[in-house]
C-alpha cells in the first residue's frame, strides 16, 4: 500500500489538495495521511483541547468530501490517518515524511503555515526542499487527473536517481508522456549529444504509456514550457530542478499572479537523492577519480562562452 501524505491548512483551497488526492489515493491505490500543524502555544491542557477540535474539523472535512466527489464504493476504499501537531509545517515536515514512509506529499501552491501566507508558491518550494520524496503541488480549483503528462529536465545532466523514482509513480499517472529538454542557440553545435541523452533518458523511463521526446531552441525554458504545456493541454507537469533557485522560478510572484499556464496546473517536483562524498580507499582509486575530475573540468571549460 502506497502512502500519501497531505498537509492541509483551513483554507478553501484545502478541500482542493484533499480531492486531488483523495482520486490518487483511489488510483493508486493508496493510504492518505492528513497533516495538519496548529501555530497555537499555550497551556498544554488548553492546546491539546484545541488540537482536539482540530482534528474533529478535519474528520468532518474528509468524511464530506470522500462521499462528495468519489462513488460511495470508492470512498470506503480509502484508509486516513490523522497527525495533528503544534508548531509550523516546516518544522515537522520532513520527520513525518519520514515516520510514514511517504511515497508521494501532496500539498496546496498557497498553503498557509505559521499563522501567515508566503508569497504565492515560496511555500510550496521551500518546503519542497526539507524533502527527499516527490512532492506534487496543487494549484487552487477543480480538476481531473491528468491524462497529458509533460517531464521537462536537462537529461543530459540528469542525476540517474530520478528516473526510477518517477517510474515508482506512474501507477498513479497512467498516461502519455512528454519528455521535454530545451538548449539556448549558443548550443546548437551540441544537440547531437543532448538528442542522444534524451533518447536514453526516454528508454531507461520504460514509461508504460507512450512516450515522446522533444529537443527544443528556447533561451528563455520556464516561459517555452508553460508554453508547450498550454499548447498540449498538459494536465500535469513534471520537473526535476537542480537547485533550489530554479526551483523558486517555477514558483515565482510574477508567474503565479500573471497565472502563467504552469501555475494553473499540478507541478510534480522529483529530487534526487543526496549523493554521498567520493570516499578514496587506494592510490589507484584516487587517481581515477581525479582523473574523471580533470575531464568534468575540461568538459564545462569548452562549453564555455567566452567572450
């Protein structure tokens, strides 16, 4: 049984998070673990009678919408546990990740934690960044799951963990997939090496549903993805960024408020596992590896512009 795990606020937007994940959790299928931290200190007595009615609300919410917007059959199939604490999301996040052995965090783009609201969508990648597992986040509204599925990464630099940890998911997004890579113009004289790298990243997925690649000129890739997405209709998209920087783009105040196409549907978030330190256990080992050193360094000095 694989477990999602759902941190949910008092906002309206919440019964949205919990219906996309109650038809994932059916999917699947899947345990859903709702999460809910209570910004509220005080008295013990009187906080733990607050985090009482709390979990009550919440009860009440997901009894509603499991029989609101799922069959009678499908709604009894779902299991809930509830995790009611004290303190900010971003404090628990990652040990209850971790006590659940969550496959997939479902959460909402505007998710209110700590008694304020961060900038639209700095939530959702800040504590994307606490995690290890995927995290799938979900814009404001209604909405099916999907049945145009997009990917967009840089492959050729792709760490080899991600693949598989998507692979781990399609049983919950059966559908078509785009594998989706742009270059710069300054990059032209690579694309036989990234098409290959794209092709390889295409064939290691194995995605069960049919896959495309696509190998796109765009100097400016978050604008030509939500672009491509708009084009295709893509219901979900998948990223895999390589910093926490280019993670906040993806989340950028002048994207969500410009409700640029990307905003406007679920964003699928892979990280990858963190990579241990290279450990030398001989002169021959250490050699190799500074020589692999010395040809990294000689591969990003003549990729290079130089002016």
């Amino acid at each position: 049984m694989k477990t999602l795990l759902v941190p949910l606020d008092h906002t309206a937007t919440a019964e949205h998070t919990l219906a996309y994940a109650n038809k994932l959790a059916v999917r699947w299928p899947a345990e859903i673990v709702i999460l809910y931290c209570h910004p509220d200190e005080g008295v013990a007595v009187a906080l733990a009678a607050r985090l009482e009615a709390q979990e009550q609300h919440l009860r009440s919410l997901v009894e509603r919408l499991r029989y609101q917007q799922l069959t009678r059959q499908d709604g009894r199939r779902i299991r809930y546990q509830y995790r009611i604490l004290a303190g900010c999301l971003h404090d628990h996040i990652r040990a209850e990740a971790t006590r659940c052995a969550a496959d997939l965090v479902v959460m909402g783009l505007e998710h209110i934690d700590c008694g304020r609201q961060e900038a639209p969508g700095n939530h959702a990648a800040a504590i994307t960044e606490l995690l290890s597992c995927p995290v799938l986040v979900v814009p404001p509204g209604r909405r099916s799951l999907p049945h145009r599925v997009v990917f967009s990464a840089d492959f050729s630099t792709l760490n080899p963990t991600v693949l598989p940890r998507l692979t781990a998911l399609e049983g919950a997004f059966p559908a078509p997939l785009d594998l989706v890579q742009f270059y710069a113009p300054a990059q032209r004289p690579q694309r036989r090496s990234l098409r290959q790298g794209l092709a390889q990243a295409a064939a290691q997925l194995g995605w069960p549903a049919s896959s495309t690649p696509h190998l796109l000129e765009d100097d400016a890739p978050l604008e030509g993805i939500s672009e491509f997405c708009a084009h295709n209709q893509a219901q979900l998209l998948i990223i895999a960024p390589t910093s926490a920087a280019q993670l906040l783009r993806y989340f950028d105040a002048c994207y969500t408020t410009t409700r640029a196409y990307h905003t406007q549907i679920p964003v699928l978030v892979l990280r990858a596992a963190e990579r241990h330190a290279s450990v030398e256990c001989c002169d021959k080992c250490a050699e190799r590896l500074a020589k692999e050193q010395a040809q990294l360094a000689q591969a990003n000095y003549l990729s290079a512009r130089w002016v």
